[in-house]
C-alpha cells in the first residue's frame, strides 16, 4: 500500500514524447505510489501548438513551474532519456527541491560522443521517415521498443500524434537542446539510480553507464529491452523503482 508520507513522483518522458506516452506504467507504480505528477514540455502533446525551448536550462524551469504549481515540497523524478537531463539539471540548480532521481536510458555531452548518443542507423532511419507523421512515429516505436506489442499500441498512438501534432521547429529545438547539454560532473543529491537497457538501438546502453560511473550511483541494466524501457519492460522497472521508493518514507 503506498505510504501517505511519500513525496509526489514527478514523471518525465523523452524527446518528442508526451507524459502520454507513459502508457500504463503509472499503474504499474501504484502498489507503491498513486501521487503521481506528469508534467508536459511544451510543444509535445498536449501543448503542441506552444514553442519548445532550445536548451535543456529553459525546459527544466518550465517543467519546474509545472510542479510547483501542484507541489510545494520536494518531490521524487522517474524520467527517461531527454527527461532525465531535465531532471538532472533541476538537481544540479535545486538540489533541495529533489528527494531522489531514477534516470532511464540518457546521456550527456560531457560524457559521451555525439554518434553513441543517438546511434547513426537510427538516425538516418529517423530523418528518411520525417516527411509523414505517421511514417514517423511508426519509426520511432521500432527504434525504441523491442518487446513491447507495438500492434496493440501504435493505433492509440498514432491517432494521439495526428490530434496532438509535433512540429519541425519544436522536434528540433528538442533536439538541439538535448544535443548539448552537458549535465554535471559529479552527483547533485545524494539518492540517484540508474537504469539502461542492453539492446538499445537509440542510445548506446554505455551512455547511461558511464554517468553512474563517474557520479558512482547504482545501475540496474535489462539485457533485452530497448530504449522505451518503461514500454518495453515496465513491469520489471517498477519492481526496482518501486520498494526505492519507500527508501524516501
């Protein structure tokens, strides 16, 4: 049962995602937490007709204003890939505001090179299917998703891309941002983990792995999930995020 005296889980997703796209992995939490805040960056999902900003700084104070707006106290970060260098730099510039983070599948600037933070294969794959919405979205779940039922999901996601349309400008401000973004050296707050998935066709998997590394944190690695680990083994990340969760009681 979740404890009362949990601060509230903040849950944020990646480049050109919306907290939509979380599925159901909300649910697949509550046996540890039901108070739950998905903040939306602009110019994804249900803010799509507003105007992302070009650097991971501007996004976090956004999605910052977006929390404590519902919250007053600190809070407790689920993110994944883009999400998790907001969350990053939200520990880095408010490290008292954040109880703890779980960061899935991300990367850095400072940390990696540029062709294993988004691998070449699925980059070109990306950029050959941008001149159709669907087309896309469509590449992007068979880059991203290596276990989960894509034919179950890719209906209930693709009428959600063509009522909440991404434009070019803010899917490369999004990119840009995420580009170059150099997080920091050394952890902000004490409670991090890490966790990354082995089969990653996006990401390489040693981008996660080398920011555990140097801020010396714990990484759980699954061998066959790939980057949307959430979607893809979801069941098997909340039974490591959730009993951590109970750590911040």
């Amino acid at each position: 049962m979740p404890d009362a005296l949990l601060p509230p889980v903040v849950m944020l997703r990646g480049l050109i995602r919306s907290n939509f796209h979380w599925g159901d992995f909300p649910e697949r939490l509550a046996p540890w937490c039901t108070n739950i805040i998905r903040p939306e960056i602009p110019g994804n999902g249900f803010r799509f007709n507003e105007k992302t900003p070009a650097s991971i700084h501007a996004l976090m104070k956004d999605v910052r204003q977006q929390v404590i707006a519902q919250h007053s106290g600190p809070v407790i970060i689920v993110a994944v890939s883009m999400g998790a260098m907001i969350a990053m730099e939200w520990a880095r510039c408010y490290p008292a505001e954040i109880a703890a983070m779980h960061l899935i599948n991300t990367s850095l600037a400072n940390m990696s090179l540029p062709w294993q933070r988004m691998q070449a294969p699925a980059l070109l794959s990306l950029v050959a299917h941008a001149t159709g919405r669907d087309r896309l979205e469509s590449c992007i779940m068979r880059w991203t998703m290596n276990l989960a039922d894509r034919k179950s999901l890719q209906d209930r996601w693709l009428a959600f891309n063509r009522e909440h349309p991404l434009t070019w400008g803010n899917g490369i401000a999004q990119m840009w941002a995420a580009s170059r973004y150099r997080g920091p050296l050394t952890a902000p707050i004490k409670d991090v983990w890490f966790y990354n998935a082995e089969k990653d066709h996006l990401v390489k998997s040693a981008c996660t792995a080398r920011i555990a590394s140097k801020w010396q944190k714990p990484l759980d690695t699954h061998p066959t999930a790939g980057h949307d680990l959430p979607m893809d083994a979801g069941d098997w990340l909340a039974s490591l995020i959730g009993p951590r969760l109970n750590l911040m009681v």
